[in-house]
C-alpha cells in the first residue's frame, strides 16, 4: 500500500523531476498547500495572497524507500536555510516546507529538521498536511515536458 509525502522546496518544478527518478516512487504530482483559498490558480498563488506553498506530492510504495530517504533528499534539492525563497524565487509561495501526513511524518520530519539545526539556521516548516490543489496540467512532469518541446517532439 502507497504512502503520501508532501514537500515545499521552492519552484515545484526540480522537486517534482528529482523525485519522478527515486526507486520506489509510484507518482508525483505538483499543486499547492498551506493556504486559505479553495482551490487557488497559479496567477493567485504567485501574488503570495493566498498562502499556499508550491509543493509536489509525492505517492510512494514504503517497502521500497522509506519516509526518511525521502526526507533526505528533500534537504539535498533544495536550500532549506533560505526564507521564504529559493535562489531567484522570492515569495511564501516558494518556502521550504514538510506538510507531514500523520503524527509519525510529523515527528520524522521534526527530527530530521533539528539534525539540521546543529549546521546552521534552518527556515523549514514542518506542519500537517492540508488540502491538496493539484496545480494546472503545464505544470505537472514539466522538466519532461518542456525536454519534448525543446528537441521538437510532441
């Protein structure tokens, strides 16, 4: 049975593309989280109104890889002592964030945030999930999509 895993870690694009590659992920998907609005496009996420993260939500199989192998590659993509953006990215919407499906997620991000702690400032959010909004069809599997565009395949 699959399992559910939610990171922000800036533009959901790069996320979404490293975590496609990991043995034992079965999907991927990018939206939004952590906002108010129901719903929100990405015109309104990106006036950082709304609250919401960009996040990619990653379905995985955990006899295959664990909740906290997938932690740790959420630290290695990302720069989790930038707050509120990532590199040119600047807005909430671009935070570095775990929104952890249950009280165990919860506890494992907590912790291996705090590991961090020790090497420096960390700016990462741990906090439960809330309502998932899949973004708009461009945006999901784009590093594939836009590779087919660039060399002319369709």
């Amino acid at each position: 049975m699959s399992e559910k895993a939610t990171f922000g870690a800036g533009c959901f694009w790069k996320p979404e593309h490293v975590f496609r590659q990991i043995d034992g992920v079965v999907s991927t998907s990018v939206g939004y989280m952590g906002g108010e609005s129901a719903n929100p496009s990405y015109e309104q996420v990106c006036t950082g109104r709304t609250g919401h993260a960009e996040v990619v939500q990653v379905e995985f199989d955990p006899a295959r890889i664990s909740y906290d192998e997938l932690l740790d590659i959420f630290w290695q993509i990302h720069d989790p002592t930038q707050l509120n953006r990532q590199g040119p990215d600047v807005g909430t919407q671009y935070r570095s964030a775990v929104f952890a499906h249950g009280d165990e997620q919860e506890a494992a991000a907590a912790a291996s945030r705090d590991k961090l702690k020790g090497a420096g400032n960390v700016a990462t959010q741990v906090t439960p999930a809330g309502d998932y909004w899949p973004a708009e069809d461009y945006h999901q599997q784009y590093f594939e999509k836009s590779q087919r565009y660039r060399f002319g395949a369709r």
